[in-house]
C-alpha cells in the first residue's frame, strides 16, 4: 500500500512495510479525499480503492487510426 500511496504523492518515503506515523497520515488523508472511513489503517477497501484509481490513472493506449 506504501507503493501505491506513494505513487499518487501521499506518501514520500520509499516504501518499507511498516506501519509508521507517515503511513498512517498517508492512509487517513487518502482515505479522507476517498470518502472512505479515515481510520489510518491499512484494509481491504483502502487497497482496493487505491487499485481502482491506479486503473483510472493508468495511461489509455492510443487507438490505431488505421
């Protein structure tokens, strides 16, 4: 979750796996802007609330105009 945090810029550290005071700030602002429950912990819906908007922010392949 670390990674994927840090990818959208909530979380600036590299990731370690561990739940520090950064993680758990990084997981309740995202969660806030999400409308999830702001609970500072890691769970099933934050993970797939962050993949769901990797998918949305992943770059669309171009369409061959051929």
């Amino acid at each position: 979750m670390q990674a994927l945090l840090r990818e959208f810029r909530f979380y600036n550290d590299a990731p370690d796996g561990r739940m520090g005071q950064a993680t758990r700030a990084a997981i309740r602002e995202y969660q806030g802007i999400a409308g999830l429950p702001v609970t500072g912990q890691p769970d099933k819906a934050l993970f797939d609330s962050l993949k769901e908007m990797q998918e949305l922010t992943k770059p669309k392949p171009k369409a061959d105009s051929n």
